[in-house]
C-alpha cells in the first residue's frame, strides 16, 4: 500500500520540461495552472533551493517520473496572482555537469 501511494504521488507530482520551459514571468497564476500536474511535491527540496522571492507562494515539481532516485524539481513562485519566479534545483549530488539540458529552461 504505501509504495502504491509513493508511486502514485511521485508519478503525479512530474511537471514536464517541455512545459516548463514554455512559462514566462508575469503570466497569471490561472493560465498556468492549465500546465501543472495535479499535485505537487510532498517533500520538497528547499534547502537545495535559491531564496524565495519576499512574500511569494512557491511549489516544487519533479523534473522526471523516476522513483527511487533524486531527481531534479522545478520551482514555480508566484505573487499577486503572477508567475514571479521559476528555478531548477538540482537533484541530490550533481554539480553542475550535464546540466546543459535544463539551461534552457530556467530563462
């Protein structure tokens, strides 16, 4: 049972890159939220994360499905109803080699 719950939020937490990539900063919370997975992260890697923008609401994405490994997750904040920030916090042990395949994706 509690692998099946694991399975089940961790496969349903995954926010695409092709669709993060396509956000921009300043769009509405509500034309966002088309594009969000249905849940995100239980347990969300902030210590890994940049400072959060003052006063904003930030929720963690996995980057990939796989289970039982770290994984990247993107972070979406958001204030006054708009996207203000979006990050990539690197999974657990990676430095920042081969990490060209995200660059594109925090702009």
């Amino acid at each position: 049972m509690a692998f099946g719950w694991y399975a089940y939020a961790e496969k349903h937490s995954v926010l695409e890159p092709a669709a993060y990539a396509e956000l921009r900063l300043g769009t509405p919370a509500a034309d966002v939220e088309h594009v969000l997975p249905e849940r995100d992260v239980n347990d969300p890697p902030e210590e890994r994360a940049p400072a959060p923008p003052d006063g904003a609401d930030c929720r963690y994405y996995r980057a990939s499905g796989e289970l039982f490994v770290s994984v990247d997750h993107f972070r979406l904040c958001f204030e006054a109803g708009r996207l203000v920030a979006k990050d990539v916090v690197p999974r657990v042990g990676l430095s920042g080699e081969g990490r060209e395949e995200y660059e594109e994706f925090s702009r």
